[in-house]
C-alpha cells in the first residue's frame, strides 16, 4: 500500500495536470520558466531576499512568455528547454539594456532644457 504522503502527491500532480490543461497552460513551459527563475534567484548573492524574489517572478513571466518566440526563431524542440533559456536570460538582458539606456545622451530638448532650438 502507497504511503499516505505518496498517494497526496499523486494527487495533486495529477490535479495540477488537469488544472493546467483546462486553463492552457504549457506545464513543459511553466516548469522551465520556474527553473531559470529559480537560477537568478539563486546565483544573485549580492541582493537582498526580497530584491530576488521579485527576479524570480520576473524571469519566470518572461521566460514563459518569451518561450514559444524562442521556439519558432531556433532549433529548439522543447518549451521547456526554451522557457528556461528565457528565464535565466531574462535579467541579464534587461539590465545590461538599462545599463545602456542610462549611458545614452539625450538631446537637451528631451532632457528638459531649451524647448525653442
């Protein structure tokens, strides 16, 4: 007979699976988006717990958006796969482009300054 843990587990697997059928969800997608959250959170030392957690969910909601882009532009066969090469890329792409955002020098007409020249 199957533990009582056991048998929760299956359970809720099996729940979750017909949940996430029913509302369209790409589980392979959700689970590698989770995954290279998971990474960010994990390898950014330098943040406070609250500043990776919102990492996390960001690179989790970009990678499973950015999942299927990734599947048509390459060679990949797998949204899972995918998903979690978006997600771990996520942040790294987005703050390098802030970076050079922030490097960017804008004309004094869009700074503020003189409006007439």
């Amino acid at each position: 007979m199957a533990e009582p843990n056991t048998s929760a587990v299956v359970a809720t697997t099996v729940a979750m699976g017909s949940l996430s059928t029913l509302l369209g969800i790409d589980g392979n997608a959700l689970i590698g988006a989770f995954a290279g959250g998971a990474l960010i959170a994990i390898s950014s030392k330098n943040l406070s717990p609250v500043e990776r957690f919102a990492y996390m969910c960001i690179s989790i909601i970009a990678g499973y958006l950015t999942a299927p882009e990734l599947l048509a532009m390459t060679p990949l066969q797998q949204s899972g796969v995918a998903a979690f090469i978006a997600a771990a890329a996520a942040i790294a792409l987005v703050m390098r482009g802030l970076a050079l955002i922030k490097m960017i020098q804008l004309p004094t007409w869009l700074k503020g300054g003189d409006r007439n020249g």
